[in-house]
C-alpha cells in the first residue's frame, strides 16, 4: 500500500467547495488551483501529475472549526491500487482526516488557509501526507508555513553522545543523560521534537508500532511503542539517523562529520551488520548496548550515522 498511496513532490489540488458558511463565520477560504478561493470544501483532489500518486478525498460536509486559525473534517479517500498497474488498477475507499491551517491575508490577497495536511486510515496503519503549503495559484509547495528558519536551523546542530551514557543531546532537544528514563522522567516524544525542530517535512508508519518522522537537514527520528499508544506524537523516541553533512556528532571527545574518511573510525571500532561501525556503547536492559555507529558508503567515506536511543524499550 506504500507505493499505492506514494506522492510525487508537484502536487496540486483541486476542491470542489460545499455552500456557503453559516452566517456570521470568518470569511476565510481554501485556494483551488487554477480557479478561485473557496469556502469548506465538500471534497478534495490531489493529483501528482501521473496516475500513481493521485487520489480524491470525499464527503467532507462536517469540518470543524472552520474560520479558527486550524479546521478539520473527516471524509473518504478513493485511492488507485495500482495493480497490476496505477493505469489499470482499481480504487479502494479508506477513511481520511483532512485539516487545513495556518490563515494568512497578507501573502495573495485573501484571506485563507495556507497549509494542509492529510492522514489516510489503513488499518491497521495509517498513512500522513504532509503538511504541505501553497502558493498565490493554490499549488502545493513542500515547506509549509511560516516560512522561517526552525529552531533547529538557527541553533548548532550538533548531536552529543556520552561513550557510556547513551545520546545527551539532538541539537537543542535533550535525550540523556543514560536512558534510565521514569514516569518523573520521561523519554522525548514527538511533540517535544516538534517543540524544538518545528513541524517534520513527512511522517511514515513502517510498522504499526512505529512512526518515523524527517524533520529537514538530514535528521530522521524514529519514535515507538510497543504498548497500546497509537497517536505519533505521544511515541517515545527509539532511534535517530544524521545523513548530512551539515551535522557534527561528537563521542566524548572525538567529532565526526558525515563525508569523513573511513580511516577517521578508531581502528578498534567494532563491525556490526548493518548498523555499521560502533562508536559508542551504554548499559541497556542488563547489557552492553550499542549507541552509536557509523554506516560507510561506497565511496569509502561516512554516509550517515545511526542512533539507538532506546525510549520505548528493546
């Protein structure tokens, strides 16, 4: 259902809109590409352009909230199986939540919702679509809005980790000390990651019990439960992995940069399968846990790095 339900990065709308609000409402309205700004949508198109990622959201009569600064309405996405192919496969209904954000009058001349942000129920998982923003024609852009650096551009992106404590510190969000976390003192979840990165690019559900969110700059951070908890935000966070470059790790004493030479890896540095070069270790669960590793593309040099954290458990 992955690559059914996949986007490409051009994505338009195109909405159908409902009659007008109830006397009295906020005249704010959402932008049809190519056409005019119009009020509570009763149904919703997005196209990528090709068959693969488009797909319509219907039945959206009851949003909630509409005119706030944050609207929201349940209705029904038509989604392509693509089987055997997107142009002759079928379509299936799953249920859909659709909000719509963040009210600006001072960008195009109306005033009206300038992002969007879509999750398509699948159980037993679910899969998020955005948030996106949009322009003056109504065209999806990737950035939402307020179009400002995050938190995380602006501050050292830096991550710190202890050679026996475990990760301290993702930039400016507080991991550690030594994952010996309790109810007083709890993991990080998603929603103080959000606190401290802004809003994350996209969010994915691999699995049922996790939910991997990017928040830009090369950092993917995996939050997990292995409990009952379904609501990403409330997730602890289990892993993280730095791809660029413009992120320093620093263990203990040493730094590290994605794109650095192999031979930067302490000669005694431990291989193991998959995560790659160990850098780091803490006591987890009663054993000797790997914190750190560094993983080394073909080109003989540093490609990224991976974290266990370790939040939600084993």
């Amino acid at each position: 259902m992955r690559r059914n339900l996949s986007l490409a990065c051009a994505i338009l709308w195109i909405l159908i809109p409902s009659s007008a609000e109830a006397a009295g409402a906020e005249p704010v309205c959402w932008k049809i590409f190519g056409g005019v700004c119009e009020k509570a949508p009763e149904s919703m198109a997005v196209s990528s352009g090709t068959g693969s990622g488009t797909f319509a959201v219907a039945g959206m009569t009851d949003w909630k909230g509409w005119g706030r600064d944050r609207t929201h309405v349940m209705g029904i996405a038509s989604v392509k199986t693509c089987k055997p192919s997107c142009a002759e496969g079928g379509v299936v209904d799953r249920e859909a939540r659709v909000v719509f954000s963040h009210i600006r009058s001072d960008l195009c001349g109306q005033k009206r919702y300038m992002n969007v942000w879509i999750k398509i129920y699948d159980k037993p998982r679910a899969w998020i679509f955005g948030p996106w923003g949009s322009d003056c024609r109504g065209a999806q852009i990737v950035r939402p809005y307020p179009h400002k650096a995050s938190k995380a551009d602006t501050r050292s992106r830096t991550v710190q980790v202890s050679k026996s404590r475990g990760v301290l510190k993702i930039a400016n969000l507080r991991v550690g000390p030594d994952g010996r976390w309790s109810r007083l003192n709890p993991p990080p979840t998603m929603s103080d990651a959000i606190s401290k990165f802004g809003p994350p690019r996209w969010v994915r559900r691999p699995y049922r019990t996790s939910c991997d969110a990017y928040f830009g700059r090369g950092l993917t951070l995996t939050f997990t439960s292995f409990g009952l908890e379904s609501n990403c935000r409330r997730r602890s966070l289990q892993a993280a992995t730095v791809g660029s470059r413009a992120w320093k790790v620093r263990v203990g004493k040493r730094s590290y940069r994605v794109g650095m030479p192999k031979r930067r890896i302490p000669i005694k540095a431990k291989r193991v399968p998959y995560y790659g070069y160990q850098l780091a270790s803490k006591r987890f669960l009663g054993r000797s846990t790997g914190t750190v590793f560094a993983r080394i593309g073909s080109e003989g040099r540093i490609a990224s790095f991976y974290f266990f954290i370790g939040g939600a458990g084993d």
